[in-house]
C-alpha cells in the first residue's frame, strides 16, 4: 500500500532529516494551496461547473472534488476573498494567514480596512480573529439563554394483540418548557423515559428509567469572565482530562453553593449534636448570627414568609433578606429567631414602608 510506503520512508530519516524534509513539505503544501485557490478562482469565474452538471461552485467541490463542506466553503470564501485582494496569496503562501483564518476575514474584508486587518491577523489564532472581528464588527448582546434538548423518549414496543398508532410515545412526566423559568422550576433529578422490555410472557412491557436531561446554557459575558474560565480550565485538567465547559461550571456552582447555600448548610448539620443556645440579653449588634439565620432558614423552609390577606403565601425563593419582625432601631433583637423572618426583597421594602412610612428607606 502507498500509505506503509511513504511511512517507511520517513521511519528511515534521521532526525534533522525529517525535520528539514517536513519544513520542506509544509512550504510545498502551502504553495500548492496558493495554486488551488488561484485555479478554483477562474473556475469560479468562468462558471465552468456548471458545464460538468452542478449548479454552484459548492456542489462542484463536495461532489466531484469530494471536499467535505466546511472544507468546500473554506476554500471558496478565501479565493474570492484573494481575487480581490491579490496580497492574500503571498500571505497564505508565507504562513502569515492560513486558509481558516482567510476565510473568517473574507466577509468583513473592504478596500479601507483590508491593509490593517489583515496585518493585525497575521500569524493570529482563531479566538484572536474572532476577537479582531468582534472590534469591526460587533453585535448586539443576545438575551440569556435555557433550551432542554434531551434526553429523546423511546417509541413504545407493541405486543402480540396488536400494534399501537404510529407515533406513540410514553413519557414518565410532562416535557420540561423552555425557558429559564422553567430550568428554575424543574426537579432536580431527570425525568423517568420508558423502554421496551422482553417478560416471559413474550409480551412487550414499558420499564422506567431515569435518564439525565440534558440542557444547552449560552450567555453573553465579559472578556474578564473568559479568562477566569480559561484558568479554572487549566487547574482542572487533573480531574476533567477535556476540561468541559460544563464540568468548570459544575464546580464552581457546586463550590459556591457548599459554601453560601443555607439548604447544604444544613443539611451537613443533620447529623451533628444540637446545641442549645442560652438566652441572653439584647446585644448592641444589628448583625444576625448565622445560627440564627440557619434556625429561621430551616423554620420559612427557605422561601419568602409573607402571606397576603386571603392565605396566599409568596412563593419566591430568590432575593431572599433577613428581616427583624420588631426593627432593629426600635429595639427588636438581632439574637433571638422569633424576632427575624425571611422576606424577599418586595416584601422587605413593603414591610419597610409600613413600619416606617412612604419615605423613609430601611438600611
């Protein structure tokens, strides 16, 4: 085979050979790059796919030239970027610019700015580009986003007595809406997907499995957020080899809420002795104590404890703020938790409003 031929040739050089005989190929390589794209550019020109029977330059190169298409349209943004830029060619040929970063400059290339840009992009990576990019042309930022995308029920298996309508689908819960509202309000654990199983009965049965549901999160953030990122990226690469995106995420989430989550917090005190706490007299603090915010988590059962006139209790369980049900100011104790409550924000300053009037602001 030719391909264990050329591979026992390079096996055969020593190693100053091989590296000189590879530099000499990659400048090969480049060249001839430069040769495609000139001669793709007057076969563009002249339209000469459509005589072979293709309809755009494009059809031409995946079918009869059998590049793949990201390959295929690489190469057709960069020669119609060159022919009009003619610099480019000697760019790409010099390993200044290669054939993708080419093709990310060709849309926003124009005689004013093509000098500058494509000096700044010389010898660039991707992410420098499309920061280049970013700077000529910015977008708007996009509103956040939460899409569930998986996972996908299974069709239900039929039995002996006759098949089911086409499309039949079980499904142990409701599909989950989109939506951040939705990702705040879903249970934590994925829902239950049946699948067909065999019983000796020969008959098909739906067994219940809990799959994990999958979620795409995108969000606009700052380049500072990015380079954080990176970092955490880097000091986990013992623990995630591939350093997903998601498993940075995950623990800093998880981090930050085994450290600031009153949930968790209690939760890891469940099993360690209840200490009583002696009544004392009122401090000169205004402070909370954490073990009392802790009691009174545990007793509002982490939400906002205001309920309106007809029974209806707030459901928020975001903003939450301890509130002193006797103010501070007006000697209500800081120490004791059947002086303070959890309000969310709304309700605090309502409550504020009430005990001290339209005007005045609490602290």
């Amino acid at each position: 085979m030719y391909g264990m031929g050329v591979c026992d040739v390079f096996r055969k050089l020593s190693d100053d050979e091989l590296v000189a005989r590879l530099k000499e190929l990659v400048c090969q390589e480049r060249r001839h790059l430069v040769e495609v794209l000139a001669g793709l550019g007057e076969f563009d020109r002249r339209r000469l796919y459509e005589k072979k029977g293709f309809h755009s330059l494009f059809e031409y190169c995946v079918g009869e030239s059998h590049y793949s298409e990201s390959a295929a349209a690489r190469r057709i943004q960069a020669q119609r970027a060159a022919r009009k830029y003619v610099e480019i060619f000697s760019l790409v040929s010099d390993g200044l610019l290669s054939l993708s970063a080419v093709s990310l400059l060709a849309p926003h290339l124009t005689p004013d700015n093509r000098a500058q840009l494509l000096t700044r992009a010389q010898g660039r990576r991707k992410r420098d580009l499309e920061r280049i990019i970013a700077e000529i042309s910015p977008q708007s930022d996009k509103a956040d986003s939460i899409r569930y995308v998986g996972p996908a029920p299974m069709q239900r298996e039929t039995s002996g007595r006759g098949a089911e309508p086409d499309g039949l689908l079980e499904f142990g819960q409701p599909a989950a809406a989109s939506g951040p509202e939705a990702a705040s309000a879903g249970p934590a654990s994925g829902p239950e997907v049946a699948f067909p199983v065999k019983t000796e009965g020969g008959e098909g049965q739906l067994a219940r499995a809990s799959e994990p549901v999958k979620v795409r999160v995108s969000f606009t953030a700052s380049e500072d957020l990015l380079k954080a990122v990176e970092r955490a990226r880097d000091l986990l690469r013992h623990k995630y080899p591939c350093a997903k995106l998601e498993d940075v995420f995950r623990e800093a989430i998880l981090n930050y809420l085994d450290r600031h989550d009153p949930d968790r917090r209690l939760a890891r005190q469940k099993g360690r002795p209840v200490r009583q706490k002696p009544f004392r007299a009122r401090t000169e603090s205004r402070r909370i104590p954490r073990w009392v915010k802790d009691n009174v988590w545990e007793r509002d059962g982490g939400r906002c404890g205001f309920v309106a006139a007809d029974g209806r209790q707030c459901q928020a369980r975001a903003r939450l703020e301890f509130d002193h049900i006797r103010p501070w100011a007006l000697g209500g104790r800081s120490d004791y938790p059947g002086n303070v409550r959890l309000l969310c924000r709304t309700h605090n300053q309502m409550a504020a409003r009430e005990m001290f009037g339209e005007t005045v602001r609490r602290p």
